[in-house]
C-alpha cells in the first residue's frame, strides 16, 4: 500500500510518501509545500492545490492521510490550517483517492506509543521507523510521514 500523509499548513504544508507494510514501511518521498506570506490567501491555497495535485499524480497513491484540524488558541492559524486541509481533501477528491484523517494523538501514539510525544519523540521514532539516516525536518515533512506510517499501520479509511 502505498499513503500520502499531509500535515496541513498555509506557509508550509508537509506532504511524505510511505508504502509497504505497517510493519515495514519505506520512505518514497518528503518535503514541504511552501507559500509566500504576502501573497493572497487564494494564491496560496492555488499553489498548494497544483503541487499536491502534481505529486498525487505522480506518486499514485491509494490513500491520502491528512491531520484531522482542530482549533487552538491561534485563531489566524487554525484559519490557514483549515484552508489547507480543505484543499488536501479536495485534491484526494478530485483524483479519487480515499481519505482517512488522524488527530495529532492518534498520530503520536502510534508512531511512538505515547499520545503526548512531542517533536522530537515523532521525528526520532519516523527517522527510526523509516531507516533514515536523519530526522526528517523541517518538523511538518517528519509530521507528514508520521501521518502516512500511522495510515500503514490502521488502515482506516474514510470517504
């Protein structure tokens, strides 16, 4: 099985590509989909829309895991967050891949085994995991990984 993990973001946005067994997944691709602050918010959601797209295209994937939103404290950046994972969704839609959304918990627990890991336990465990020889940064390509090698190993899809 071959995932693409998002971890959504309007200035960075991590995308990673995992396949295998749960028990033995390897690494295709990774790294981040960058926007320019200044730019509008609809140019920024277009250039998230046509690099995903490109990369779901080219990886073939078939499942998309992206993080389930939620709302923080930081209203201006759950907004973005929010904005970006529409559009992961709408990508995975467009091409006709299933969709399954992990919260940042069930990520961390199953990726390390304790829903409260922080950055560093998830990059350490995703670098591990992987066989890479370096934490995968910045943090929103580890975090995409993680999503993907969560999907291997639950398997929960939703459409």
């Amino acid at each position: 099985m071959r995932v693409v993990g998002v971890d959504p973001g309007l200035s960075r946005c991590g995308v990673g590509v995992v396949e295998g067994p749960g028990h033995r997944p390897r690494a295709i691709r990774a790294g981040v989909i960058r926007t320019p602050p200044g730019d509008r918010t609809s140019r920024r959601l277009h250039q998230i829309h046509r690099e995903l797209s490109a990369l779901l295209a080219d990886a073939r994937p078939d499942a998309v895991a992206v993080e389930r939103v939620f709302v923080n404290n930081n209203t201006p950046t759950a907004m973005g967050v929010g904005q970006a994972a529409g559009v992961v969704l709408l990508c995975a839609e467009q091409v006709g891949v299933p969709v399954a959304e992990y919260t940042p918990t069930q990520v961390k627990a199953t990726v390390t085994g304790d829903g409260s890991a922080d950055k560093r336990q998830v990059g350490f465990m995703v670098r591990a995991l992987l066989g890479l020889e370096s934490v995968p940064r910045p943090a929103d390509t580890a975090d995409a990984l993680a999503l993907a090698i969560c999907h291997l190993q639950l398997g929960t899809v939703l459409r």
